[in-house]
C-alpha cells in the first residue's frame, strides 16, 4: 500500500473522529468526498496485467558501433489500465542514442503502445532483456510493478580492418585452384622446371630455346600449380595474457586481429577454422565462403578471456584440431613459456604465423612510461621471445596496438619474406 493511501485514511479517520467528538454533522461530511475518491481507486486499482510484449531487433547481428533499430510493442490482453509506466532496461554494453525506451500512458482493453529507439553496443552476444512495468490507478493510490523478459538474439561481432593478402607457404595444399604454391609442377605462373615433351602438351608450353640445341627431343616449361590451404586461426583468450588499462583491453585488439586474419584467408579461397583456447576451448570446423566467415564472427563474438588452470599455458593446445602440415596462425600476446610449445608445433611440420599484440607497448602507452628500468626490461625480454621464435622457422608479426594492423603486417612480412625449408620440398 502506498504512502498516498495510508494520508487519506489517516485524513478520513482523523475527520470521522473529530466529527464524533464534537457531535457536529458537517464534520462527518466532509469525510465523504475522500471516502469516494478512496473507493473509486480501489476499483480502479489493477488487479491482474495481462500483457504481450514483442521486441523487434533489426539487424540482428552487426558490427561494434553499428546503428541497431529496437521496437518494443505492448498489448494490454486484460483489463483497461489507467496508467501504465513502461521502462525499457538496456544490458551492459548497450547506450541508447537515440529515440525513447520509457513512457507513460493510457492501456485501454485490446489496447497496444510502442517504443522505437536506436542502439549501439559493444562486442558481445545478448539475449536476455528485462521491462520494468508498473500498472496504477488514475489518482495513483494502487500500483502493481511487474518485470517481463525477453529474450531476442542479437549478435555484435568486432568491426576490424581490412588486410592486405597475406602470402603463406604451408608445408601442404589442398586440391583446388588458388593463390598458393603447392611445390608441384603443373598449370600456374611461377616458373617450375623442365621436362621432356608428351602426347597431349600444349605447344606454348614448348621451350623452343633448349629444343633449338637438340636434335629430336622436345622440352616443355612446367609451372608451379597455385592452390588453396586449410588455415586455422588460433585466438588465444588466457587471462594472463590479457592486459587492461584506462585505455581498454588488449584482448579487443586481438580479437579484431583474428577476425581480420580469418577474412583475409577466406577471401583467398582457403578452408578456413578457428580455435578459441582460454576459460575453455571454442572451435569453429573448417569451412569456406560467406557462411565461414559469419560462424567465425559469432564465435568471435562470444569470446572473453578467461581462467582456468588446466588451460593456462599452451601445452595442451590441441593442434590434432588442425589437418596435419596445415598453416596455423596464432594471435596471442605470447609468455616466455610458450616458446618451446611453439617450437613443437613447427617441428610438427605445421606453417606458423602469429600476430602478436604488444603487451608492453600498449601498457606503456597507457601510462607514458617508456623511459623506466622496468620498461627497458620487459622490452627485452619479449625481443628476446620474438628472436627465439623467428629463429625457428616461425613468422611473428609484432604489432604495436597504437599502429594499424595492416602497417604492422604489410611491414613485417616485407622484412621477413617466406623461407621455405628443404625438408618441406
């Protein structure tokens, strides 16, 4: 019962007792008007809220920052309500920009409202919205709060850059077309070798210089055949390896490298998989195309770093997940104790790129420290994991956050261009 309602019985019983004490008539009268209004609002007063609510979410997965238009609609299936507060609550990770998520107003039977609004969120999946609704009567003596959920999906994948092809060399290839050399003569545009004539060769093949100093035999040109790869995508989501400062998280950057790596590869024509190793493991199965590309961002979108004990180094990463001598890129911020699981993996006969967000730098950053002993140690030491993984047949591209990811990569792998091994011929 509301503070409204107990002044006017309190008023009420005060008058009634005045006019009995003072055997005066018109005393007691003057009690009947608020009497009626006191019964006027117990009738009015809502009793049972019958509503249906709809929430519309268009689109309902886009990119971080991405306008998204939400549209509630309420219909009043019970009684008339005199007055209805309708509050629309936004999740964590939500503002609104735009439009109205609360109203008050008037619910007749079969009646219906609606509010429209425009929203922007963060990365993240959502799917469970709460209404505050508070039914009440015209002179607002009686009021009825309820809580509605819904429950809509909407999915907010990480907006990330454009990247350049980034050219890999896997120890082996798939049996399709593509911009990949395969170590396997055939049709292509990369010169291959040289092989004596058969029925069937096409005669622009023919290398007419060398058949020019034979007497009868002819050579023809063989090309190096360009094809596809399987790729997978590695996301490291370890707490230890997540720094956060007023700037952000360094865990967001790596999630954009991941996805912008994963669209490149599939872009290519590549089977591309993504491997998600923190709190737990998420895998996405090897795919191609436009659907490929839309599981990955799902998954990228439900990703947070995380911890578990089990999983809090790189040991037990599973990279039996992957088709064997497959080109495996790894986005992780990278511990000293990651070198020798690495390592392994390389040996392994696996193609390893990693795109390393620089923890140091971006703490740094934060705080404009480059100049303490503490920095110049820290760099160090992670020169000294990158010096170690390069020596070993590795490819890193250490990216400075502050910097695009494209420059970053575009620069590091003009500096360190494919080698490719002998044992991998």
């Amino acid at each position: 019962m509301k503070t409204p309602v107990l002044l006017i019985l309190g008023l009420i019983l005060g008058i009634v007792i005045l006019g009995i004490a003072t055997l005066q008539t018109g005393v007691l009268v003057l009690s009947i008007p608020l009497t009626a209004y006191l019964f006027a609002a117990i009738l009015r007063r809502p009793e049972a809220v019958q509503l249906l609510m709809t929430r519309e979410i268009y689109p309902d997965h886009a990119p971080q920052g991405e306008p998204i238009t939400v549209k509630l609609t309420i219909q009043n299936q019970g009684p008339t309500i005199d007055e209805v507060v309708i509050k629309d609550l936004l999740p964590d990770g939500v503002i609104q920009v735009e439009g109205e998520s609360s109203t008050i107003c008037f619910l007749p039977q079969d009646g219906k409202t609606e509010l429209e609004y425009i929203i922007k969120a963060q990365r993240g999946e959502y799917s469970g919205y709460e209404v505050l609704l508070s039914a009440r009567d015209f002179l607002n003596f009686f009021e009825l709060p309820t809580v509605y959920r819904t429950s809509p999906h909407l999915i907010i994948h990480p907006r990330y850059p454009k990247l350049d092809r980034i050219r890999i060399r896997p120890p082996q290839t798939r049996g399709f077309a593509g911009p990949i050399p395969s170590r396997q003569g055939g049709t292509g545009i990369d010169f291959w070798g040289i092989r004596e004539f058969q029925t069937g060769d096409p005669q622009r093949q023919i290398n007419w210089r060398l058949a020019a100093r034979s007497e009868q035999e002819l050579y023809v040109n063989i090309f190096e055949q360009e094809r596809v790869a399987d790729v997978g995508v590695i996301l490291d989501a370890r707490q230890r390896t997540n720094v956060i400062t007023p700037a952000g998280s360094l865990f967001e950057h790596a999630v954009r490298a991941a996805a912008a790596a994963a669209e490149n590869f599939l872009d290519e024509g590549n089977r591309v998989s993504l491997l998600i190793y923190g709190s737990g493991i998420a895998r996405v199965f090897p795919g191609y195309g436009r659907m490929q590309r839309e599981r990955i961002l799902r998954e990228l979108a439900k990703a947070s770093p995380g911890l578990n004990y089990a999983l809090e180094n790189l040991a037990l990463l599973p990279t039996r997940f992957f088709p064997a001598k497959s080109q495996i890129v790894l986005v992780s911020a990278l511990l000293s104790e990651d070198i020798p699981v690495i390592v392994r993996i390389r040996a392994y006969g696996y193609g390893v790129l990693i795109i390393s967000p620089d923890p140091v730098a971006f703490e740094a950053a934060s705080y404009r420290d480059f100049t303490s002993p503490a920095y110049r140690i820290a760099q160090a030491e992670r020169q000294f994991i990158l010096s170690q993984l390069q020596q070993s047949g590795v490819r890193v591209v250490n990216w400075q956050v502050s910097q695009p990811l494209e420059i970053a990569v575009r620069e590091t792998l003009a500096r360190h261009p494919l080698v490719v091994h002998r044992s991998e011929l």
